[in-house]
C-alpha cells in the first residue's frame, strides 16, 4: 500500500484499498486501456481547460509548479495534476490552485472503479484510474489552465490522450526506467538517449508547440523527426530561445528579453526548469501572461523533496544547528544536479535509501569529494539496496542503520546533512518531520 498511501478519510481509504488491488503493467503497455474507461467517463480529457503538457527524465514537476505558479501570479485559476505524491495521494491533484477535497476524491475515484465493473472489466491499472480521475475532475471543476506531468516516458503514458494542449514541454533527458523505457520494439531507436527522446516526444500533438531544452545530437534527431511529423512547431533551447543563468534568468527569444529572478528552489537546476517554463507560456497562445506574473511566479514556486531545506521538526532537532537537505533525486541526471548544488559548499554527511533496481552510483559518484559520512536507511516499503551496493561507489566507511532517526542520532557532531536516494524515503522524511505538503 506504500505506492498507493492511505488516508484518514474513510471514504478515501476505501477507494485507496480498491487501488491497491490494482496491477503496476510490467508487461502491458499502450494507450487502448485509458482509451476505453475515458469513453465509459463520456471523455473528460476532450473538455479541458488549455492544458500544459510536460514530460521528461528529471525537472518535469518543478517545470509544472513554476508553471502553475506564474499562472495563478496571472490571478488564473489553474488545476494540476504531478507525481507522485510524498505523502497524501490527494497531492496528485490540485484544483483551481487547491489540493483535492477528501469527499471529491473519494467520489472521483469510485465512479472511475465503479465504471470500470459496470461493463467487461478493462483491468486498469492504479495510473489509469488514476489519470482517468483527474481527468474528470479537470473537466467538472471550472480553471482557464491544466498542468499536466507525464507519468512514466510520454509515448504511452495515460496522460497522452489530451488532443490539442496548448503547449507541451520536455525537461531534462536522462536514463531511468529502463525496464519500461528501454525495452526492445521494433522501429525504436537502439541509442538509449535517442530511444528516451523518442519515448518523451511522444507527447508532441499536430499544430501544437513542442518546447525543449537543448539536447546531444541523436536525441534532438529523434525530436526533430517527430516534431516534422505532427507538424509541430519545435522551438528548442539555444536555438528559438536562449536563458543565461547567472545572478538572474536573462531570457530572450523572437519576442525580447526579459530578466527574470532566480527561483528561491535551490540549484542552478532549477532556474534551467523555470525558463522552460517561461518558454512554454511565451510560445502558445492560448493563456497571456504578462512578464511581471512570470518573474512573481518564478520567485513564489514551491516544490517539496528537491533539494528542500527541511524546517524546524522532529528530525531536524536531532541535529540541532545543522541545515537537513531533502531530495527524492535516484538517477545519474539527478545526482549531477545534486552535485552542483553542493559543488562549493562544506562536505555534507550523506543518508541514502534508493530501491534495489536503482543505479546505487547515481548519487554516491558524482558526490564522491563532497561526503563526510554515508549511512544507508530502508526506502520505505519497497526493496532496498543494502550497504555494500553503495561500498563500491565511495572510499568513506559505509553504515547501516534501521531508519532515518537512528541515522541522524550516529552523525558527529558537526556538518550539514542531505537525506536522498527515494522519493519513497523523502515522503517518510516529511511526514515524519512534520512537513506535509498542502
């Protein structure tokens, strides 16, 4: 039940049970299955406000909370739909600027169950249902905008049924998934990358804007052939738009420039995720926002578990005096983001948790000079790499402990801490901290 969370709302965990009865599709992939319980929903997807559509590897949820945010510093009433969610699944479903009411969701997702046990069971998956859901409060709930993330690659994820969005986006591209993303198929590209851009363009639609950052060669070949395809316009970093980022974003592209304020969300990372944004609102036409709302939003985006600086709390007392970073980053693309960040800071003790089928180097190498300590904790309900998967990939002594606290009581006395590896692990860090997301 720790993918699928649980509520106090017995409404709720009714319909949460129901969930977790669901199948994860290990073997079934495509699009026929939403297709056919969106038709039995009277297709919610086809009755949308303008949507936003963002995929990529690392930095899609952050692209859609800063553009959730310069939206609503427009005054737009905007709906949003990220994952996962860290602690309560209502955070996968955000309404006209709200996290989903219990009663609503619990409406929601028995109707979307109920209508699949009405006629020949569709064996919908917990993301289908789950898409299917917000789809139809999208629909009912009125907005002027959707944020919308891809689940998993773009191609066949269960988001990919929105017909005209007003704009799509690609973040950064990176290697994860792999037993989804980068299994044989004929006619898919054999250069990892390029089959990732492949799977990730997937979401391009006919006529609609496809904005990207810069990529190598062979992804941005796969993009282009894609994007040619649908007839879609591409505008890509460094070429149809430009962002410097140094003590500001110094945007530009056809239409002027702009100096925007580098977002209060830590790492370079994410000034590159808010000039995404920036670039998807300024090449549609769908929703105006104005330079001013853009800059506000950029300034007010919250996002939790990347690279968050954890508040006063239960865990953070037990290292009085000490900055505890939270990142649920677990691939290589955001281990090099993580790297940065820390690149001319102190050393930092390291409490990792990563799942089994996770690279255990993707953190521990390129913040190899930048370790005081590593201790390994559990992910949360999940299969875990134990201490000597990590031993390989530092030079420092590996501990094990049994959870977070117990880590965090071992640490000397002095030095900052980053806990990361898991979005599992970062969900029970907040709740035990005390740091719900609203």
């Amino acid at each position: 039940m720790k993918d699928f969370a649980i509520s106090d709302h017995p409404g709720v965990a009714a319909q949460l049970a129901r969930l977790g009865q669901l199948s994860v599709p290990t073997g079934r992939l495509g699009l026929e299955i939403i297709e056919g319980l969106l038709d039995r929903l009277g297709n919610p997807q086809r009755h949308l406000p303008p949507v936003f559509h963002v995929a990529g590897t690392n930095g899609k949820g952050s692209t859609c909370t800063y553009l959730r945010a310069m939206l609503e510093a427009q005054g737009l009433r905007v709906h949003t739909a990220t994952k996962p969610h860290l602690v309560r699944y209502n955070e996968r479903i955000r309404l006209a600027g709200r996290l989903i009411e219990d009663d609503l969701l619990a409406d929601l997702l028995a109707e979307v169950l109920d209508a699949n046990a009405a006629g020949e069971d569709l064996s919908p998956s917990f993301f289908e249902v789950t898409t299917a859901a917000i789809f139809l409060a999208f629909a009912r709930v009125p907005a002027d905008a959707c944020v919308i993330e891809v689940g998993l690659g773009g191609r066949l994820d269960a988001t990919n049924v929105i017909p005209a969005p007003a704009a799509t986006g690609i973040a950064t591209l990176g290697i994860d998934h792999e037993a989804f993303l980068l299994r044989p198929e004929e006619g898919a590209p054999e250069d990892p990358l390029a089959r990732i851009a492949w799977e990730k363009a997937g979401i391009v639609r006919a006529g609609v804007p496809l904005v990207t950052l810069d990529y190598p060669p062979a992804a941005e070949a796969e993009i282009a052939a894609l994007a040619a395809e649908a007839k879609a316009p591409w505008l890509r970093r460094g070429r149809d738009w430009f962002a410097e980022i140094g003590d500001t974003i110094a945007y530009r592209d056809s239409q002027g420039s702009l100096a925007l304020p580098l977002p209060t969300l830590a790492g370079r990372h994410q000034a590159e995720n808010a000039a995404l944004a920036v670039a998807m609102l300024r090449h549609q036409d769908q929703v105006a926002v104005s330079p001013e709302a853009m800059a506000q939003g950029i300034r007010a985006a919250r996002w939790p578990a990347r690279l968050q600086a954890l508040g006063a709390g239960p865990l953070t007392a037990l290292v009085p005096g000490r900055q505890v970073w939270l990142d649920g980053g677990h691939n290589p693309d955001a281990g090099l983001a993580i790297a940065r960040h820390f690149a001319n800071a102190a050393p930092v003790h390291l409490i990792i948790g990563m799942l089994a089928n996770k690279d255990p180097g993707a953190i521990l190498t390129p913040l190899a000079a930048q370790l005081r300590s590593v201790s390994v904790v559990p992910a949360p309900g999940h299969d875990a790499h134990r201490p000597e998967d990590f031993a390989a990939h530092t030079a420092l002594p590996v501990r094990a402990f049994d959870d977070v606290e117990q880590a965090l009581r071992a640490l000397p006395g002095d030095g900052d801490v980053l806990i990361a590896g898991s979005l599992y692990l970062a969900g029970e860090v907040l709740r035990r901290n005390g740091d719900v997301p609203d």
